[in-house]
C-alpha cells in the first residue's frame, strides 16, 4: 500500500478532518457510559445529588456535623459557607424549610468539601454504631438508607450523648473512617445531605428528575454530535477512497495504454481488467474501512481501558483475561485463513480468463460442440474459487459467535466480581454498568481491528498488483530528445539488417532483414503460414523494438523518433477487423475526430463499403456493438479500411486486411485504393496472389528470412518459395 500513497496527497486535508472527527466521534462514545451511570448513581439512587458538600444546610444540621471535624475542616467549612437568616425570601422558593430555620449556604468550591463531608458523615455512623440510637442511625451502608436518606431530627437526639463523649472517642471514629474507601465516604455523606435536605423540605422528586432530564438531554447532544462525526468521517473517507480509487484507474489505464505488445505478452487481458477493477476496489474498500476503523479502533480501545481503570481499576484484569483470549482466537484464524485469502485473487484472475475466452470464442466452442467441455473448464475455475471463499466464510462465519461468547462471559465475570464489591460499598451499580458497556466497548475495539488485519492482506496483495502493473516501464517509449523527420524522405519505409527476437524466446524469428518501400508504390509481403510478416509489419509502428539492425521512417530510426508522431503518419488496419462501441462514424472519426461527413462518405466509397450504409436506416449513425459483434467480418474488414482511410496518412499498413472480401469486392477496393494512395506508401501483407499482383515490390519470406524481393513476373522466374506459393493459387494459365 506504501507503493500508492501519493494518491493520498491530493486527499490529505480530508483525510485529517476525518481523523479529527474520529476523535471526536470516540470521545462522545466515551462517555455516554459515563453519563448513563451518573443517571443510575445520582440520579436514581442518589435523589440527583451530586456532592456530599451539601449546597444547604440548616444551622442546626451544621452545628451537629461540625462535631466529627478537627479544627482545621471547620474553618475550610465555615469559608465555604454563608449564614443565612430564617425567611430570607432569597432562599425559600428552593428551600422552604428556610422560613423557619437558619440556613447556611454553600458560597465556595473548595475541592476539600467533598471529603470533610463524607468523612463526618462516616465518623459519626462509626461512632454511633452500636449505641442505643444506632437504630435511627445509618449503618456502614448508610448511603442505601431511603429515598430521603437519614432523619436528621433523631441524630440530633443524640447531640446531648455526643457532648459527654471524651475527645478521644471523635479522634478514634476519624480515623476510623480516614482509613475507609473514599467511595463509603461518598455515599456515607450524600445520604446524609439528603437528610439536611428534606429538613429543609426540597422536593426531592423534582430534584431527581430535574437531574436525570439534565444529564439525559447532555446525553443526546452528545449523541447528535458523535453522529454528525460519523457522517462527517464517513463523507470524507468515501470522497477521498473514491477519489483515490478513481486516480489510481485512470493511472493504470493510462499505463496499459502506453504498454508495447511485449507488455500484453507479459500480462494477460483478463488479468489487466481484474487489476484495474476488483483489485483497485480492493483497495479502495481498505482505505473507507481503514479511515473509519482502523483509526477509530485504537482511540476506542485506549480510551476504553482509560474509562475501565477509572471505574474499576480493581476489575481491569477481567479485560486483560478476554483480550488474551480474544488474540489468541484471531491469531489461530489469521494463521489458518491467510493463505486462502492470498490465494482468492489468482482464483478470480482463472475465472475471469475462462470466462473471457469463453466468451470471445463461442462460435467455435459452438461450431466444435464443446460446450460441455467449456461448462467443466469453467466449472472447475468457479468451485476453485468457490471452495476458496467458503473455507474463508467459514472460519470468519466462526468469529463472531465465538466473539459473542468471549462478550457474554465477560459480562457474566463482571457482575459476579462486580455483586461483591457492590455489597462492599466499593462500587455503585452504574459503575458496573458502564464497567460492563466498556468492556464491550474495548473487546469489539479489538475484534475491529483484526477484521481490518484480516483486510489488509489481501488489500495489499492487491496493491502490489497495482504497483506491479504502474512500476512497468514500456519497452517502446518516445526518446527524451527525439529526432525530427526528413522532409525529403517523407514515406519512405526502410529495413536494415533487421532482426528480432521475441522476450524469452530462445530463437530471432526474423533474420537480417532489408529492403525499401517508397511513397507512390506498393509493397506486399507473402510467405507461408509463420514466416514472420505480420511481426515485420510491427516493427514500422514500434509495436515491438527491433534486436538487430534499424527500422528507418522518413529517414530516422523509429527509436530516435517520437512515437506519437510516427503513428499517426501511418494509417494501421490489423489483421483482424476491430470496431469499438458506438456508431460508424465515430469509428471512421477515430483517427481524425474532426472529419467532415463527405470525408468519411469518401473513405466508405474507396473501401467498398457503400452498401453497409445503405441498408442501414441511421446510415452513419448506425449503432456498431462492443468489438463489431452486429457486422460481419466483410464488413468490419472494410470499415477499418475506411477508418484508416479517413485518416489519410503518408504510410498505409495493411495486414492481411482483405483475407474475408470477395475476390470481386477485393479487386475494386485494390483498384479504388491506388487511386487513393497515389502519393503513399502501401504496404500490404497477404496471404492470395490475386492480392499483390500489381504491387510494386513483392517481398517474399520463409522462416524470418527474405528468399526473394522482386514483381510478381521476376518472382515466378527467380524464387522457388514463390513461385510455389503461386501454383497452388493460379491456374498454369495464369502462370504463363
């Protein structure tokens, strides 16, 4: 994938955002469980108060607390605090019990309130225990005493007992409760504000539910922005994996452009189009998961066990037991499901080539009957890779109810060790909730995080499919400083001493070429069956790069010269028609875009293609389907030769191009031509005499190697593999 990241450059400053807003997206999943237990702790169990500082006290209930403080929490206290008199109209709207007592109110936020609070609280419930008002008093659990926690009015009964008790007694129930959890401190002192509270007669309903609506409403807002993050990550990495998907085809479509014939001989078809279609989707699916997820992920899963520890750092080992579980289940499914996945896109290279070249040739699968065998050969190809990608479902179709277990466990292992602590007064029951929905949480985390492992290798063999296919440098290429054309040799053609050897073959198949083809005449080529005059003919256009010798264009060696500017010099038409989806015209406009209507009605003529036109109601605006498929061979012959015509070039290759007209189509179009390419260069490679006989110059090959160059009278009298060729086509008539 590092092979293809400059096509994250133009995406960065998305790709940034959406980081951002993963962050963000993490940090309100974060602490929805936070919220949710502050609903259940405070909310419900706790009447919706918040502190053991209580931000009102009556002056009585002050006097009695102060009690089980040293000297040093009573002045914290009495700096936090402002006495108020009885009927103050300022406090009786919320605390009507203020009408009739004095009420002291909370101006400061000293963080040590909290503290000095519970602790008090749980001083006195030490101190108290056992004594003859323990029943009217809390017990260590004193926080679960009642929805309006302890009665103020029987701890004030027993203020007279406190004052006989000597000094040590208070000092004892400090320590006492120094050394107790700060969480029975917290929930010692809240039970005893919601007594100081209903002393003052606050509803303690509306106290509740105005809390649990605050926090539920903070709750939504902090779900509608983790959801306008999601989008916001999720419109980003789509734009900027579609945008990477959509350079990176173009790029390699470019490249396959540029590729000479030795590059398709090195890559196959099929495997060019799975390249550049489900190999890039590959990729491009990576990098939305991978932008969504494997960023995300991580954030989660660090975050989680930051939460965890700050909930219940004493439960942490539960998670650390299900993650090593939840690895070693992922490294015995990486370890058994990698190789398949390797494997899977060679399998659908096999399938798309069957499939290509079934379909290509279904005429002659038809014609020889072998629809049966073509039916197992791809058969096979599809159970290969069928049986590949069950294998795969398989083992991931076991992940997830394996993953489901490990959940189900964990949360079973978290309120079992969670009840204790409970009962302990160590943990609230929110606590344990959002413990719970943590561990999820952080568990899911890392099950994300090896869906995307088991991603990436497959991605990335896909990649470097990509890569493979970009990092191909063509074998022909225009030279960095190409030479210009003679205009003097404008259409001269020219072979010295040519030779050529295909890629790792272990023999040339041509052997020391030469001749000369000059504008205003004919040059044909004949020979048997693989004598090389088709692999000559792709020499002139640099289709292949010679290994001997020198193919000279206009007097410049085709190396030395710029490829564009040689190619359209010449106008091509291969040995087998090839048409492109679209209408007539625009494949006569192929290589001249701006030709006008009597331009190509021009060509049509001269290529004997007129009828084609005719019969046809949209004339030249026929539809033609994909590769010539509504037109015969005939037809699609003649209509690459217009196409090549329309272009009108100073050189005209033809190979093999008349091999499916008529001997009476064949004859018009040749006579039709050398009227038209008067002051051309034609050279024509040909398998029927009655093709060449007029041609200037006849080159006669066998093997790869010239046995003649001569007309068609000096060849009959002076080479013996052409004079052969002709007897088995003319009568001895013709011969004489």
């Amino acid at each position: 994938m590092t092979k293809l990241a400059k096509y994250l450059k133009p995406f960065v400053g998305f790709l940034i955002f959406a980081v951002v807003m993963l962050f963000v997206q993490a940090m309100c999943d974060l602490n929805l469980p936070n919220y949710m237990s502050n609903i259940v702790n405070v909310g419900i169990q706790q009447s919706g108060i918040e502190s053991s500082a209580p931000d009102a006290l009556s002056e009585q209930a002050l006097a009695f607390i102060s009690t089980f403080m040293d000297e040093e929490e009573r002045e914290i206290v009495a700096d936090n605090y402002t006495r108020h008199e009885a009927g103050d109209s300022e406090l009786t709207d919320r605390y009507p019990g203020a009408a009739e007592t004095a009420v002291y109110l909370r101006t400061g936020e000293d963080e040590r309130l909290e503290e000095i609070f519970g602790r008090a609280a749980l001083s006195c419930v030490n101190l108290l225990r056992g004594d003859e008002f323990a029943a009217q008093l809390p017990e260590e659990a004193s926080a679960n005493a009642g929805e309006t926690g302890v009665d103020a009015q029987m701890m004030y009964q027993a203020a007279p007992l406190l004052q006989a008790l000597p000094d040590q007694a208070f000092v004892s129930a400090r320590e006492g409760a120094a050394s107790a959890d700060e969480m029975l401190w917290s929930q010692t002192g809240i039970a005893f504000v919601q007594g100081y509270y209903s002393e003052l007669q606050v509803d303690m309903d509306v106290l509740r539910m105005s809390y649990i609506l605050r926090t539920g409403l903070l709750m939504l807002l902090i779900t509608l922005l983790g959801v306008f993050a999601a989008i916001a990550v999720g419109f980003c990495a789509s734009r900027s994996a579609a945008g990477f998907a959509r350079d990176l085809r173009r790029d390699v479509f470019r490249k396959v452009e540029e590729f000479g014939n030795g590059e398709f001989d090195r890559y196959s078809t099929s495997s060019l189009i799975t390249r550049t279609t489900n190999d890039i989707t590959q990729t491009q699916m990576l990098l939305v998961l991978g932008v969504r997820i494997l960023f995300y992920a991580p954030i989660m899963a660090v975050g989680g066990i930051v939460m965890v520890v700050g909930k219940g750092g004493q439960m942490t080992w539960i998670i650390g037991l299900s993650c090593a579980v939840l690895f070693v289940l992922i490294g015995v499914i990486f370890k058994i499901a990698m190789p398949k996945f390797k494997l899977m896109q060679k399998l659908i290279d096999r399938l798309n080539l069957v499939s290509r070249e079934n379909l290509t040739g279904i005429m002659v699968v038809r014609a020889f009957g072998n629809q049966e065998f073509e039916e197992k050969r791809f058969d096979k190809a599809n159970r290969d890779l069928t049986g590949t990608s069950l294998f795969v479902n398989r083992v991931m179709v076991f992940m997830m109810p394996a993953m489901m277990l490990i959940m189900n466990l964990t949360t079973l292992l978290i309120v079992w060790v969670g009840a204790d602590q409970i009962q302990n007064a160590t943990m609230q029951v929110g606590d344990i909730m959002a413990f719970i929905q943590y561990a999820m949480q952080i568990i899911m985390s890392f099950l994300m995080i090896s869906m995307m492992f088991i991603m990436v290798p497959r991605a990335s063999v896909s990649a470097e499919r990509i890569a493979e296919v970009l990092a191909t440098e063509p074998d022909v290429v225009s030279p960095a400083q190409p030479k210009p054309f003679c205009p003097e040799k404008r259409g001269v053609v020219e072979f010295e001493n040519v030779s050529f050897r295909y890629a790792n073959a272990e023999e040339d198949v041509l052997h020391e070429i030469s001749f000369r083809a000059e504008p205003g005449k004919t040059t044909a080529f004949i020979g048997s069956t693989g004598s090389g005059k088709s692999t000559l003919i792709n020499l002139i256009p640099r289709f292949y790069d010679v290994t001997k010798g020198r193919v000279k264009v206009d007097g410049v060696d085709v190396r030395e010269c710029d490829l564009e500017g040689l190619r359209k010099s010449i106008g091509y038409v291969p040995q087998k028609g090839v048409l492109l989806s679209g209408t007539i015209a625009s494949n006569l406009r192929y290589g001249k875009p701006d030709a006008t209507e009597e331009e190509l009605m021009r060509a049509v003529r001269i290529a004997q293609a007129e009828e084609i036109i005719a019969e046809k109601e949209e004339g030249l605006e026929s539809p033609i389907a994909q590769g010539g498929g509504n037109v015969s061979g005939g037809q699609k012959q003649r209509l690459s030769i217009a196409r090549a015509l329309v272009r009108r070039p100073e050189i005209y290759i033809f190979d093999d191009s008349f091999s499916a007209l008529d001997f009476k189509t064949d004859a018009a179009l040749r006579r039709a031509l050398k009227n038209e390419t008067g002051d051309a260069t034609v050279l024509i490679v040909a398998q029927r005499i009655n093709t060449i006989l007029d041609a200037d110059q006849i080159v006669v090959l066998d093997e790869g190697k010239v046995v003649g160059i001569g007309t068609h009278r000096e060849l009959l009298s002076s080479c013996p593999t052409y004079y052969e060729i002709a007897s088995s086509q003319l009568s001895k008539e013709e011969l004489a």
